[in-house]
C-alpha cells in the first residue's frame, strides 16, 4: 500500500500525497471533522494482513517497542489510532494501553513518572502544534529528567486541498504552524522529526524509540502528519526493538583512573543522578564501599543515589570537600560546582559518566582531568573488583577515611537530631522540618504498614521549592527509586507522582508540593486521573501561603530595597487561595488541612490509611516558613 511521497522534510506544505488506491476523494473543502473513505475501515482484508492504515502502523510501532502505555491528551488526528485500537481489542490483539487523559501536562509528566521508574520508552500523543505547546514544559521537564519517550502530534500536509481524505478544516485555519512542530521542539527534545510518508512512519517511531532510550535518555518528538495517518497501510509483523548494547570503559582506562583514586588521601564522590541507571545505586555502595571513599549527594540530586543511612552518605553539601579533597570522583553529576568556575583548589577531578557533556545543557563545565566514559554501573563495579583484588594502596588511608567519615556523620546527625526537637517545641505553628520528620515516621511505623505481603517501600516525588532541603534530609530515605525531584518548571507534580505509581503500584508514593506549585498543576485532569486509573496518592502540601522563594530572592537582589522598607512584595502573595484540600470533594476523596502540630501526626495517619484503601488523599498543612 506503499504510495511515493514526495515531500522533502521540513517545513514546506509541498505536493499533497498520492492517491490513495481505492479511496473515494472526498470534498476537499469540508471543515467538518476528518472524513475516510470506505476501503480505509479496519480489517478490510488485503492479500497479506489487515488493510489498516497508519494510525495502526503507530500503534504496532508503539507496541514492538516495548511501549506498555499510550498517554493521550486528544487531538482531532488520532482516531486512526482509536480505530486501531478498537480493532486490537475486539479482534483480541496486542497492543499498549491506552489512557485518555485531560491535559498535556498530564499525559507527559505521567509517561515521566512511568519511565523513570521502568526506564523504558512510552508512547504519548498530544494535539498538534496547542497541544504539543501545552505539554512542552512537560517534555522538557522529561528531557532534564532522562525520562524516555515517543511524543507525537501532527500537522496537516493537504489542509485540504488533496485528492485524499478531507483533514477538516481547523487544519488550515487555526492549527497549522510555520516549519511544523517539529521546528518548536527541536530544542527541548532529544531528537525531533516528521514522519512524512506511510513508507517511513514504522520505522520513524521505533528510530525515535531507540535514540529515546539511549544515554541521556530522553524524550523524542516526531510530527506524523494526519494525512500520513489515514493514508492505508497493510499490517505486517514489526520487529521488536532490540535492547541497547552495553558501553565500556577499556581496562587501561578502568587502571588509570583507579591508580587515580586508590591513591588519594582524601577521595570524595559526588553524585546526582547515578540511581537512574539500572543497578547504578548497588554499583555507587560497591565501589564507596571498596574503596571507603565518602559520597555527597548535593541539593541538586534528582533521585535516589546512595542510601541515606549508609555510613559513608557524606550528605548534601560539596563545599566542605572543596578545598581538602585532592581526588574528586564526578558519578553522573552534570552540574558539579557553583559558580561553575568555582574551582577546587587541589583536586584531580575523575568524571563517570556515559554521556558526560549533556548536549541539552546550554553551559557546563566539568573541570575534568580524567573521563570514564563506559556504561556507569559496569564502571563502578569494575572499579570496585579491581580495589578488593589490590588491598594494598588502599589500607593505609582506609582507617583515617574512616573515622573521619564517622565523625562528619555524628555530627551531622546530631544537627538533624537537634532541628527536629526545635521544630516540635514549638506547640503552636508548625514548622516545615516536623512535617517531613513526621511523615518520614508514620511512613516506617509497623502499625501502618499494609496487612499483608512485603512491607511498602514508599517513593517520594518532590514539587517543593524552599521546603526541598527538608525533605531530602529528613525523608529521603535511600532505597532504589524511593526519591525524585520534579524537574522542569513547576506544575507537573501530580502527573508525574501518578507516573511513578503507576509503575509501582505496590509501592506509597507521597508528593511532596509547595502550595504554588499545586496551584501551578493542572489540579481537575490529574485527580481525575488518579481516580479514574486507580492511582491513589498521598498528597502533602507544604502551604506557607506564598510563593516564598520570590521574596528571597527579591531580598538577595535587594536586601535593603524599597520592597524590603514597605513590605510590598510583588510576586509573592497567595493569601487567596481557596482551601486546597477541598479539590478532593468533588472526586470523593480524602481531604484536611491542618495547622496545629498536635494534629498533624494524625491527619497524616488518617491519610494514609486512606490510601492504603485506594484514595488519594490530599493533607494541606499550614506551615510557619
Ligand atoms: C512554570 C513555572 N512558572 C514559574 C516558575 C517560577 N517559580 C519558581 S518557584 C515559584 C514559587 C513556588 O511557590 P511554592 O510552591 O509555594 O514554594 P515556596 O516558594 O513557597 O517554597 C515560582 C513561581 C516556575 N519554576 N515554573
Ligand atoms: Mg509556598
């Protein structure tokens, strides 16, 4: 069913396709919504397969590469792929599942929260140029997250004026954009392109599935115009996407950089994002283990990388290290030093990292000395295998490494000892470091754990802003992917906590949010979303009543300003809110707000039995700061 496309790629409307054999043209002026010919139904029976066309060549493609879901915010150009699906399902065959979901926002970041935690690509599809514009900051939240992705949308190539099906007329006159959505995305995807022709749509998106899924793994965009997508296609087996290879480093390199670092006095590992690679968590305690070299795991971290409660968790501060380390081990830390010039004074800087230049990144500098540029995980075991059979260089530093290690940690547990009892004396306001404390305590409490089978392993997902530093240390805990922090501009909390428990539906997954970052997300989609996917959530915000990170900033440009004389804060205030736990009415779910610290402990109980039965639960707490 192959027909010769001659359009170029690009931008150009250019010569609309071919006939298409065996479909009656339709008036090529109506504006009514798309019109298919007859001989375009599903299962009309061709000599080999299944005459469909690409709306099911899209879907098969999804399918062999390995997509479990199709997120989807509607757009008039996917009933292809709705009558694709129809068909699978009735006629019982395979095919990924399908969400309908009520927002872009939604849809992305929910493709998010699942990849991340399967690290596998998924499909979403948007609405053409508004819709792709509406879910973009999603898909660059996803781009910085290292969350893998098809996302696609189309454009129309005849708007109209073609021999072939009829678009309908919003093509022509409100949706079409200059140089096709693929130019806007462009820079916040990995890889953005337009599947032309009905011969390349296939393998456009398994190509897009693949590079999606390769170091730094990421989002891809492909326009597949509608005219591509009625255009009949005869269905034929699509090979499955092959699994990546591995990268490695050279055993010589593995040497060198290990003669590096095992002759270090004073060795510090920093890392941000080592826990998104598969087994990358188990490979970062092998080698710190191996070699008892302490691991910071700096604000800036975006997942979980090291356990919090392992002796050698050096916490999140790198500055201390800066100066005193004379060997500083870069383990997937894309944005190591502040000011990026800032230089440490003596130290040789060891870089792991498969992709160690993110090409997304508009400035970064590593100040490397030495790359390690192989698969991270087989590198730190490789480093850790090559440290148990030496022995030798290392013991003679061992010992102080150690108990200086210990020391920091007692001290560092003493501060976090200390600054829960502040935040409790106070009877009557509460402060943000209770509530993490709390819930990090009703989390682990045995008399809230599910009745039966393997004790819950929570994940927490964080849209907070000023409150983040509490959270990481006085809730992160350090299992794998138990921990990630929202990236991208603020709104996509909710998607993305939906993501991750519906990839991990056995698991408590907890959003952490500030109150404008709730106000930011699209609230109605995602818990409709929540309830109609089954996804219970526990959702806690931490409402200071403002956007307070404006006002310390405001105060950073100018502390003594006018703003800072008068009071006047623009940008600031959010004393109008309604109540937000009441958005759970109207979805019959869970909602309270709380503002005394003797009724946080149990709101927070009442809440998460709640969702242990199935409801997401939204707890506002009142906090001092
Ligand atoms: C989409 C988007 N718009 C605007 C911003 C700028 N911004 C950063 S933090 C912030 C305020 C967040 O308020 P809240 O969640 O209450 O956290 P708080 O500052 O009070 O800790 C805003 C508006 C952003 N990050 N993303
Ligand atoms: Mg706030």
């Amino acid at each position: 069913m192959n027909h010769p496309n001659p359009r170029s790629f690009g931008a150009g409307p250019g010569p609309a396709p071919g006939p298409v054999s065996g479909t009656a043209p339709v008036p090529s002026h109506a504006q009514g919504p798309a019109t298919q010919g007859s001989a375009q139904g599903p299962g009309a029976q061709g000599s080999g397969g299944a005459r469909t066309d690409g709306g099911d060549a899209v879907v098969g493609a999804l399918q062999a590469a390995g997509a479990d879901y199709i997120f989807s915010s509607p757009g008039s150009e996917w009933a292809p792929v709705w009558e694709s699906l129809a068909r699978r399902h009735r006629d019982g065959l395979p095919a990924p599942r399908y969400l309908d979901l009520w927002h872009e926002t939604v849809a992305v970041g929910m493709a998010t929260g699942y990849a991340l935690v399967t690290r596998r690509p998924q499909g979403v599809l948007l609405h053409a140029g508004p819709g792709l514009l509406q879910g973009s900051m999603a898909v660059h939240g996803a781009l910085l997250a290292g969350a893998p992705m098809v996302v696609a949308s189309s454009e129309s190539s005849t708007y109209g004026d073609g021999p072939g099906p009829d678009p309908g007329g919003q093509w022509y006159r409100n949706l079409s954009v200059v140089g096709g959505p693929h130019g806007f995305a462009a820079p916040w995807v990995k890889w953005a392109n337009e599947a032309g022709s009905i011969s390349t749509v296939v393998n456009m998106v398994t190509r897009g599935a693949e590079i999606a899924c390769r170091a730094p793994a990421g989002p891809v965009y492909l326009n597949i115009p509608l005219e591509v997508l009625l255009t009949p296609w005869t269905e034929h087996p699509i090979k499955p996407v092959a699994q990546p290879g591995s990268t490695v480093s050279a055993p010589s390199e593995i040497e060198a950089a290990y003669a590096v670092i095992a002759g270090a006095t004073n060795p510090v590992i920093v890392t941000e994002s080592v826990g998104r690679e598969p087994g990358g968590l188990a490979a970062l305690v092998e080698f710190a283990d191996a070699l008892q070299i302490p691991v910071v795991e700096p604000n800036s971290a975006v997942c979980t990388n090291f356990p919090r409660n392992h002796p050698l968790h050096a916490g999140g501060d790198l500055e201390p290290f800066l100066d005193t380390a004379d060997v500083i081990v870069l383990v997937n830390c894309r944005a190591p030093f502040y000011p990026p010039s800032r230089r440490p004074a003596r130290a040789r800087i060891v870089v792991i990292d498969e992709v160690p230049h993110r090409p997304h990144i508009a400035y970064q500098v590593l100040q490397a000395d030495l790359y390690l540029e192989g698969g991270v995980t087989a590198t730190l075991r490789a480093l850790a295998q090559r440290a148990r059979t030496d022995g030798v260089g290392l013991s003679r530093f061992a010992q102080p490494r150690r108990e200086a290690q210990a020391a920091r940690r007692s001290a560092d547990h003493q501060a976090l000892v200390e600054s829960e009892q502040k935040a409790a004396a106070n009877p009557n306001t509460i402060d943000p470091v209770l509530v993490a404390a709390r819930l990090r305590d009703v989390l682990a409490d045995p008399a809230f754990q599910p009745a039966q089978g393997t004790p819950d392993d929570p994940v927490i997902v964080d849209e907070t802003i000023t409150h983040s530093r509490v959270v990481t240390r006085h809730l992160m805990r350090g299992t794998p992917d138990s921990y990630y922090y929202v990236q991208g501009g603020l709104g996509q909390g909710i998607a993305v906590a939906l993501g991750v428990k519906l990839a991990a539906r056995h698991r408590t997954v907890v959003l952490t949010i500030g109150d404008g970052a709730f106000l930011y997300n699209p609230v109605i989609p995602s818990l409709q979303a929540a309830k109609a996917h089954d996804l219970p959530l526990l959702i806690i915000i931490f409402n200071n009543n403002k956007y307070l990170s404006m006002k310390m900033n405001h105060l950073r440009f100018y502390p003594q300003g006018a703003a800072a004389q008068t009071g006047e804060f623009l940008g600031v205030d959010l004393s109008d809110q309604p109540d937000l736990a009441r958005f759970a009415e109207p979805f019959g779910m869970h909602g309270e707000t709380v503002d005394r610290p003797d009724g946080l402990r149990p709101a927070l109980e009442r809440a998460l039995t709640a969702v242990r039965s199935g409801t997401t639960a939204i707890v506002n707490v009142r906090v001092s700061r």
